[in-house]
C-alpha cells in the first residue's frame, strides 16, 4: 500500500514538471513571436532597416526627427547619389532661399551703392541743412501738398525745380514717419515708373555708416511731366463705384482704437500699418509680411487703403508684396453716408 502511494505521487511529480515545462515552453514561443511582431514595427521593416513610411510609434519623436534627416518628401530614403547636387562635390545642399519681396526693386539696403539713382530726401528744408546723403536733393513734402493732401500740380512744379526728368530712377528717403512712403505713392500716381525707398530712411542710413553732407548739389531746372494713373487714388466723386465692386478689399490703416470709433463700410479690415513695421521704421521681412498679409487679404482682389498718414506705409507694404492697390487719402470719408460711426 505504501509503495503504491509513493509511485502515485512520484507519478504526480513527473506530470507536473512535464506540463510546466510544457507552459514554459509555450511562453518561450509567444514572446518569441510577440517580438517578431513588434520588430518590424520598431525598425520599420523585417531586415531591421529603417521605414520612411512605417511610423515608430513606440518612439515616435526619435522617428519623426530621424525620418527628417533621411527621407525625401516621397517617403524614400534619400541615398548619396540621390541627393540634389548643388556642384561642391556632393556635399549636403544649401538651406533653402529666404523668401523674398514680390517686388524687391522698390526696397534699397541703407548700406548699398546709390550708383544710377538720383537720391530724393523729402524731409524739412531744416533738417536736410542739418545733413543729408551725398548728391540728395531736397523735395519737401510739405511743398506738394494743399489742405493736407497731394496736389499734383505742386508736385510737378517741386519736381521740376530740384531737377527731377521722368526717366530717372529715384531713390526715397525721410525720417522715422510715413513721408518717404506718401513721396513712393504720390509719385506711382503721377506715373514715375523707377522708384526706390530706403528701407528705415535716414537713421538706418548713418547706421550703416554713410556719410552725412551739407553741400548742396548744383540742380538745372527740369521739365518733368506728369502721367496721372487715376486707379491709384479714390476720389470723392468715385467711391460709390468702388464700393460697389465685388474684386475690392477695404483696408483700414489707422490705430485699432480709431477704427472702433469710425469705419469705411462695415466690411473694412482694421489693419494698423505699425504692425508691418519695425520699431526702427524697417519693414519687416518677407516672410514675416506674408504671414500678416496672407491671413486675412486675398491677392486676387484689390486693396483699397484709406487712414492716412498710415495709409501711405500700407500702401507700400502691399506694393512690395506684389498686390494690387488703391489709396484713398484724406479723412472727408467719414462725411459720406458709407461711414459707420459710434459716436452720434
């Protein structure tokens, strides 16, 4: 009896270690799969090598940041035949060019050769006495103006006296205010086709060390004739027409707090033109224009701008950036019955 009880159990002992082994086994086996189905994920692919297209998500920044550094846009790995030649001798390509203005001719570096231009300095006859740019001829703004608005005649007439021929190529400048850039449209409607404007004006000039004079150039009065272009000013007898265009944006350049107060229509865009400048009066850069501009403004349209003096400096942020633009100066808007006003 006793030795039948002892082989029952020893019995017992050798069926347990063999089912245990058995489960032994079998978890040997799943992790053993369990790892061939993970690695294909974590290397992206069965021989281990990296998949542009096979997320990591196990560690997925790792694999983002490594997918950025070897893959093209179309999910391949980029191998050193395939990467662009930029003729160094299969070195890694240049970053990508900087975004540039749609229209880089109308801005001038303080700091660049003013070689074939003729340098137009539209501040006061007093500060221009205290100095100016080498060869700058003097074209007060005030001179072209009359009840605060341009007065193409008068404009004509200034520019005639300092010399000025249609053919010429001028290069703006003023002080920390929107003046350089009422000259820029007060001359684009007279019809001169070459001009520049100092990006940042006189203070960014003598900041990039150019010389500051008080001799006055030896001018010959000219014969200079004005070629008005009337899409380029909305006039008082005109803005109904406008207005009733569908292909228009209105564009407010005043402060925000103005805007509040008083508005063109109740489909103008509060758009101050301090936001597209730096503290330094520099426009800011391309880039930086088009993100502000691109949010809101629809390039196939035309901007009609109004809020003068901010006008001016709006006007010519949009004609950098390649839109096409209208200004309506003055502030005798707010008479009109397209006026939406809080203040009764």
């Amino acid at each position: 009896m006793g030795q039948s009880k002892q082989r029952f159990i020893d019995g017992v002992h050798i069926k347990s270690s063999i089912v245990a082994g058995a489960i032994i086994f079998q978890l040997i086996l799943a992790v053993l799969n369990l790892n061939m189905i993970i690695s294909p994920v974590q290397a992206g692919t069965e021989d281990g090598s990296f998949c542009c297209t096979c997320p990591d998500y196990a560690n997925f920044d790792a694999w983002l940041a490594k997918k950025a550094q070897i893959c093209d846009n179309a999910g391949n790995i980029i191998t050193p035949a395939s990467k662009p030649s930029n003729g160094n001798g299969g070195k890694d390509a240049p970053a990508e060019k900087a975004i540039e203005y749609a229209e880089p001719q109308l801005i001038f570096s303080a700091g660049s050769k003013t070689d074939g231009t003729v340098i137009i300095d539209v501040r006061t006859p007093e500060e221009y006495a205290k100095g100016h740019l080498q060869g700058a001829r003097n074209l007060n703004w005030m001179d072209t103006q009359s009840k605060g608005n341009l007065n193409p005649a008068l404009m004509e007439l200034a520019l005639r006296k300092i010399g000025v021929n249609n053919s010429d190529h001028l290069l703006i400048y003023g002080g920390s205010d929107d003046m350089s850039s009422y000259i820029f449209w007060a001359l684009s409607y007279l019809g001169h086709k070459n001009l520049t404007k100092i990006d940042g004006g006189i203070d960014q000039a003598i900041n990039a060390g150019q010389p500051m004079v008080k001799s006055v150039p030896n001018l010959k009065e000219s014969n200079y004739t004005s070629h008005v272009v009337p899409s380029l000013l909305v006039t008082e007898n005109q803005l109904g027409k406008w207005l009733n265009r569908t292909d228009i944006q209105i564009l407010d350049a005043r402060d925000f707090s103005e805007y509040g107060l008083a508005k063109l229509t109740n489909a103008a865009l509060p758009l101050d033109a301090p936001k597209l400048y730096q503290d330094n009066f520099k426009i800011n850069d391309a880039k930086t224009l088009g993100d502000i501009l691109g949010r809101r403004l629809d390039k196939t349209k035309t901007q009609l701008v109004y809020g003068t003096p901010g006008a001016y400096s709006l006007f010519y942020a949009l004609e950098l950036m390649g839109y096409n633009v209208t200004l309506l100066e003055g502030s005798w808007w707010k008479d009109t019955k397209w006026a939406i006003s809080i203040v009764r």
